[in-house]
C-alpha cells in the first residue's frame, strides 16, 4: 500500500473524536496497519477504517474491539458500523461531514 489510507475527513472525524493528546495519533496508527491487513479484502479503505472509527465512537476500549472484529471478518465489520448496505456511500458522507 503506498498512498495514505486515511483521508482528510476520516482523519478530521478521528481528531474530533479522541481528542486526548496523543489518543488520534495512536487510533491512526492501528488504521494504517489495519488496512494493510485487509488490503485483500478490495473494499474502500476509508469505508473500512472508517467503520472501526463509527464503532468506537471516541472509545478507545470499543476501537480495540472494533479492530478485532475487522480481523476476524471484515464482513461483520462493515454490518456493525452500518455500512454493510448499498447506501454505505451516503452514510459514510453523513457520518463523516464536520459537525
């Protein structure tokens, strides 16, 4: 993977949401790995990163969860976070729009 698997509105969501210093910069870490893991899965990075970030919901305990679940099926992921269905693009661009 050589571009940067997080984009400018998911990196915006992620500062809003951990905004204990240093907290975003570790939750982007995990992302970056995790897409190099699921790379395979040729799904929308930002959809599955993303979805990880919705999880959680500025929770680092349900970020770590939302990490294993992405692992373990990436498929049960995408469901738990709502982007599972043909409207994921429409979701994603509510749920990544500044607040």
């Amino acid at each position: 993977m050589t571009e940067e698997p997080i984009s400018a509105r998911l990196h915006k969501r992620i500062q809003r949401d951990f905004a204990e210093p240093g907290s975003a910069k570790g939750i982007e870490g995990a992302l970056r790995g995790l897409a190099v893991e699921l790379e395979h899965s040729r799904q929308d990075a930002e959809r599955l990163l993303a979805a990880a970030v919705l999880i959680a919901d500025g929770d680092v305990g349900r970020f770590r969860s939302a990490i294993r679940l992405a692992r373990t099926d990436w498929r049960d992921l995408l469901v738990a976070a709502g982007l599972a269905h043909e409207d994921w693009p429409r979701v994603l661009d509510e749920e990544l729009s500044p607040r």
